[in-house]
C-alpha cells in the first residue's frame, strides 16, 4: 500500500530512478510484486543503489556473490541483464529518460480506468519501447515489463479511477 500510495504513477524523469524501476519491473517477471518490494532495499544494499556506472563495472564475482544471496532475486538471466541494461543506458550519455519518455510523447497519458479488467498488460506503446531497448542493447525487456514501467513512472496513470491516487498523479502530470 505504502508503494501504490506514495510512488506507482509519480511521473519519473530521473535517469536512476527509472533504471531501478526498469530492474524492479525485470525482477518481477514471474514473480509477485510483493516479492519484489520485500527484496528492494537489499537489492538498493547489493546492486550499489542501482548506480548504472557501477553496476555497469560489475564483474562474474559480483554476480556469483548476488546469485548466493538469499535476500535478492536469485535469477541469473535477471541479473545478467541487469549488468547489459546498465551498460547500455551508460552509452546513452544521459539520454536513457528522454528515449522512455518519447514513448508517450514526453507527457504523461492518464487513463480512465473503472475496473481493473480494463486494464491491458501491455500497450502498442509498450511494444514499441521494448523492440527499441532490444534494439538499443537492452535484455528482459518485453512488452509486458515495459509497460509495468509505464505505470510505475508515471508514464501513464493507470490508477482506478475511484482511487484516491488517481487525481493526484493527474495533477502531478
């Protein structure tokens, strides 16, 4: 409740920020959100504070020492592209936010959604993002993961409408 009330569907522009969110959205392939959340601050602990420049540098030792660690997501393929992702928004050189945010045009969409069934699990927005991160050298990066980025930086306001949340995050757009 403390995420959805304080941060899901905040508009994000900070470089760090997002990339976190783009590995937290990763990491929760497959697994419950509340799994993710319960790992977070042993993730921000082990990952360096998702700082792309160290990460970036990680080496086989790192992720050997993260894959026995029983406090992060012990999934090789994850944090392997976690290591990919981190380098490739390092080649960016501070472009990485403006490259997500063309995807909604540099402006958050709101949605009016009543019901939760009426929210799709992906979007042609979502798609496109994903085959460009694909293309620009980026790994677990589907469509479906993007466009749980999308909500979770604001991207797009995917709050019920009946949820208190909703009207704030439009102001915020």
């Amino acid at each position: 409740m403390h995420y959805h009330d304080t941060e899901w569907g905040v508009p994000e522009y900070d470089e760090q920020a997002l990339f976190e969110r783009l590995v937290l959205e990763g990491m929760q392939a497959g697994l419950s959100w509340l799994t993710v959340l319960k790992k977070r601050e042993r993730m921000r602990e082990r990952f360096f504070g998702f700082e792309v420049a160290r990460l970036a540098r990680a080496s086989e030792r790192s992720l050997t020492s993260w894959l026995k660690d029983s406090g992060l997501i012990r999934h090789r393929g994850k944090l392997e592209a976690m290591i990919k992702n981190a380098r490739a928004v390092r080649s960016m050189e501070g472009k990485f936010s403006a490259s997500l945010w063309q995807f909604v045009d540099g402006q958050p969409q709101t949605n009016r959604f009543k019901r939760r069934s009426q929210v799709p699990a992906t979007t042609p927005a979502a798609t496109a993002m994903a085959k460009w991160l694909k293309q620009e050298g980026f790994g677990f990066v589907g469509p479906t993961t993007c466009y749980a980025l999308m909500q979770s930086a604001g991207m797009v306001n995917d709050h019920m409408l009946g949820c208190f949340r909703h009207a704030e995050c439009e102001a915020l757009a």
